[in-house]
C-alpha cells in the first residue's frame, strides 16, 4: 500500500492482484488500516459489439458468479453497488465529460469458461461485462459498512464467436489515465 498527497489530501493505493480472493482480502486489510472510502479501477471483458477498447463503464451490480461474495452476503443472484460509489464516478466522468456507461458486470473466477452460452445468458440479464472481483468487493465493502465504487475499462472483446483480446493489457496510457480519474473520484466521497 502506498500513500501520496493528491490535492491536499492524503490518498492511499494499492494493486488489489487478480480474482475474488485476493481482492477481497486486501480490501479487508486495508479497511483493518483504517481506509473508508474505496473506488477501484481495472480492465474488463466487454459482452457488447460496440463497446472500444478503452469505453468506460462505471457498474451499478455483478452477477455473483464466484464465491467469495457469498461469504461476507446472502445468497442472491446479483449484488447491487453502493449508490455514493456509482455517484461519485458520475459526477467525475461527467465534469470531465468523459462518456460512459452505467451497467451491470459478470463477475467470475474462470475466464476459460466464458463461453458462448454463458455471455449471451448474462448479455441477457444485462451485463455489459466481464471481470473477476466486483462481487467479491462489493460484498466485502457492504459488509465493513465502508463506501465502495468501481470503473472498468472495456479490454477483451467477448461479443463474437472468438475471443478479441485487442492489446488491452498493454494500454498504460489508458490505465494511468483511470487511476488518476479514480483518484478524482474518491475525492468526491
């Protein structure tokens, strides 16, 4: 974990590494550090034709499709974000008027399992992505009673009949862009 004053503030960051456990498990500690206002960032899998490498989508709920979720919330079908996160992306993007989207994510621990069948069942119920912790944070975050939002940038395109991974792992002009968005918006928290 890293702290660094940002507009006079003290900020903290840290990378939360890949998939639910991890994720959540970080987010904990740096909530035991005493951390309360939280928006993460990351690359996704994108369900829909039409979403670029680089759209934004600030989610609103994750199909729980993993199980770390389950242990920190009652089972359901999907979990919804919590209202102050999802604002505070809004209000960023919107005074930078940066377009993007307001949807729901899949979240999953197997992404050699996101086949055809599965992306259309959750195109179906309204994701518009594909990721490996958004559940499990926002599980974790609604436990601790701490205030918990998320940007996802589009990466990998899923939408067709094969995988486009489209580069987007190596777009860091993109990812340091977000993390200083990301900073703005906790900002506003």
């Amino acid at each position: 974990m890293y702290e660094i004053d940002y507009d006079g503030r003290r900020l903290a960051f840290y990378h939360p590494g890949v998939g639910a456990p991890i994720s959540a498990g970080l987010l904990e500690v740096s909530i035991a550090y005493g951390c309360r206002k939280f928006i993460a960032c990351s690359g996704c899998g994108v369900l829909e034709a039409g979403i670029t490498l680089g759209d934004l989508i600030v989610e609103n709920a994750a199909v729980r499709d993993e199980g770390v979720s389950y242990a920190y919330a009652e089972p359901s079908r999907e979990i919804a974000a919590d209202p102050d996160g999802v604002d505070a992306l809004v209000r960023t993007l919107e005074e930078r008027n940066i377009p993007h989207r307001v949807a729901k994510t899949w979240t999953t621990p197997a992404p050699y399992r996101e086949t055809r069948k599965l992306v259309d069942q959750r195109v179906g119920e309204g994701c518009l992505t594909v990721e490996m912790e958004a559940a499990a944070m926002i599980a974790v975050a609604r436990y601790r009673k701490v205030t918990f939002g998320q940007v996802l940038y589009g990466g990998d395109d899923l939408s067709g009949d094969e995988w486009d991974v489209r580069g987007w792992q190596s777009k860091e002009d993109l990812r340091e862009n977000l993390f200083w968005l990301a900073a703005d918006a906790v900002l506003h928290l």
